[in-house]
C-alpha cells in the first residue's frame, strides 16, 4: 500500500450519497442510492485526485481496466440498452467515474439522469439483491474484494 492510498478518504458526498460494494485493486465500487438507475461509481483510492491525468501512468492503466470490465459486465448482467461512463466532478471533485446502466424505458430516457426524478432509496432487499449480483461478477476478478454487508 503506498502513501496516496493510506492517505485516502472518501469524499463526504459520496459517502452519503451511496453504499459500498467492495474494492478491486484500484478502486472503490460504489452503488448510488438511487433505486431509478443502476448507477455505480468507481473512486479511486489515492488521495487529493480530481483529474485521471493526476494518476500514474500505471494507476490511469489501471483505472481502465477496472472501468472497462466493471461496464461490460454491468451491461450484460443489467441487460443495458447503453453505459453511460462519466467522470464529471463538478459538485464532488475527487476523481470518480460514473457507471449508469441506461434502457430506453428509463426515466430520464434518453437524456441524462442527472436531476430528472428525485432520489428514490433502496430497499435492504433490493441492495441485498444487487450486492449479490455484483459479488458474483465481480469475485475474483481484478482483485475485488467485496465489502461485507
């Protein structure tokens, strides 16, 4: 572990704003607790980042490849009509990438979900749910190591 990831603290929004998943080499896996979309969200564990051209060379290596397979798989396991992959930091501004699984009878459809609906908060069950789903994708796969419930 280096120096940037033991300095590492999520940012406050996030933390409120979503629930851990578990953690892949890089990255923290996040889920929004938003029950409109599937939306995700990767951070990586380095501390005081905003931009992905402030990691290595290696970490920005890294990043793609947990991004690239974290969406892949998100799209077949969610059926997706589109990914939607962003990272936009304007209100939060430590690096993380959104991950938003979108289908054509979504309702933001097909414009983006920023904003469309209120929040609608999981359940315990549907996170349950979901926490499985992404465990048994995710295991073993890049490193990830899921985040107890």
């Amino acid at each position: 572990m280096d120096e940037l990831e033991l300095e590492f603290e999520l940012h406050p929004q996030l933390a409120q704003d979503c629930i851990p998943l578990g953690d892949f080499a890089l990255c923290r896996l996040l889920l929004i607790n938003d029950a409109n979309y599937p939306w995700f969200v990767l951070v990586p564990r380095r501390a005081d980042v905003s931009e992905i051209y402030h990691l290595s060379s290696d970490d920005q290596l890294q990043l793609m490849r947990e991004s690239c397979f974290l969406a892949e798989n998100l799209a077949d396991a969610f059926a997706a009509r589109k990914m939607n992959v962003a990272s936009l930091g304007n209100m939060v501004p430590q690096l993380h990438l959104h991950h938003i699984v979108r289908f054509e009878k979504d309702p933001a459809w097909p414009g983006p979900v920023w904003g469309k609906l209120p929040a609608r908060s999981y359940t315990a069950e549907q996170v349950g749910d979901i926490r499985t789903k992404v465990q048994a994708l995710m295991s073993g796969e890049l490193d990830f190591v899921p985040q107890p419930a």
